[in-house]
C-alpha cells in the first residue's frame, strides 16, 4: 500500500514532486507533504533532498534546487537512517 501525498500549494520547486510520487511507494511511508517555498541565500547546482528534523509521527525534509527551498514533512515509523537511504536510492546517489 503505498502513502499520501497531500497537495496543499500550488508552486512547488521544479522536480520535486516527481520524486515525492516515488517516495509515498516507499514502504512505511504514510503520509508527504510539501510545505514552505522559501529563497535561500546559498547556491543547489543540483536538486537535494535532506532530512532536516523529527517531528511527531516523522520527519522534516528540506528540498533544495538553485536558490530557491521547500520544506516537506513526512509522516513514516521509519527511523532517519531508512529514511536517508530511501531518499538517497529515490535521487539515484
């Protein structure tokens, strides 16, 4: 059974809902949801997807791509090593 994904904006940082399409079929993965588009002062040649803290029931994840930011919140039993590795085999790293 896959996740969630919750669409409650209308922009979202260019490529990261095709990557939150993959990760809602991650098992144990409940719930994703895109949140704060925010501009950063430093520089993402590349897309990044990091885990930035817990949070009840999961995670916050920090999406990055140029200048620009996004916070996701993730709501999954997984621990944050699963999680990471999850991410990191969804970017192909």
């Amino acid at each position: 059974m896959s996740g969630r994904l919750v669409w409650n904006h209308s922009t979202h940082l260019p490529g990261l809902i095709p990557i939150l399409n993959k990760l809602i079929n991650v098992a144990g993965i409940q719930t994703v949801t895109p949140a704060v588009l925010s501009r950063s002062k430093s520089n993402a040649p590349t897309f990044q997807l990091k885990v930035s803290v817990p949070i009840r029931g999961g995670y916050k994840l920090i999406a990055r791509k140029g200048k620009t930011c996004q916070e996701v919140f993730v709501i999954t039993p997984l621990s944050q090593v699963d999680l990471e590795g999850a991410i990191a085999l969804l970017l192909d790293r």
